[in-house]
C-alpha cells in the first residue's frame, strides 16, 4: 500500500509540474510562447539589442509549424 501511495504522489507532482510548465520554441533570436491554432506570443528576445524587428509570423524550430505573432509578453525585452 505504501509504494501505490508513494507511486500515486510522485505521477501527480509530475503531471502538476507539465500543466504549468511554459511551452517555448525559438525562431532565430525570438523566443515564442502560447501557441495556439495559428496564433503564438513573443515571449523573449536574447539578441544584441538595438533596433529590434519584430516578425509578424514565427516558424516553430521543433516542427517546423508558422504561427501568426498576435501578442508580446510584459517584460519580453528586460533581461
């Protein structure tokens, strides 16, 4: 009984820890959030800096799958 329990605990904080996990690819130096249907969030920008362009459509560097770029995430170019 004691196993089950242990085995029961550890695959809930598993599946817990993969429900608030962020979901992240990379197109160049943009990094994409929130990917759903046909639309995705720039989450982050880890370039040099400067003058910054940002894509209106983002290609999936996992799948390959494009997505239009509809939101930027508060703080998406601090740090």
């Amino acid at each position: 009984m004691r196993i089950k329990t242990i085995f029961l605990t550890a695959v809930c904080l598993i599946c817990a820890h993969q429900a608030f996990a962020v979901l992240v690819f990379t197109d160049g130096d943009f990094y994409f959030s929130d990917f759903r249907g046909s639309e995705c969030t720039l989450h982050s920008y880890k370039g040099a800096g400067g003058d910054v362009i940002i894509p209106s459509v983002a290609t999936n560097s996992f799948d390959g799958a494009t997505y239009n770029v509809t939101a930027i995430r508060d703080g998406a170019f601090y740090g």
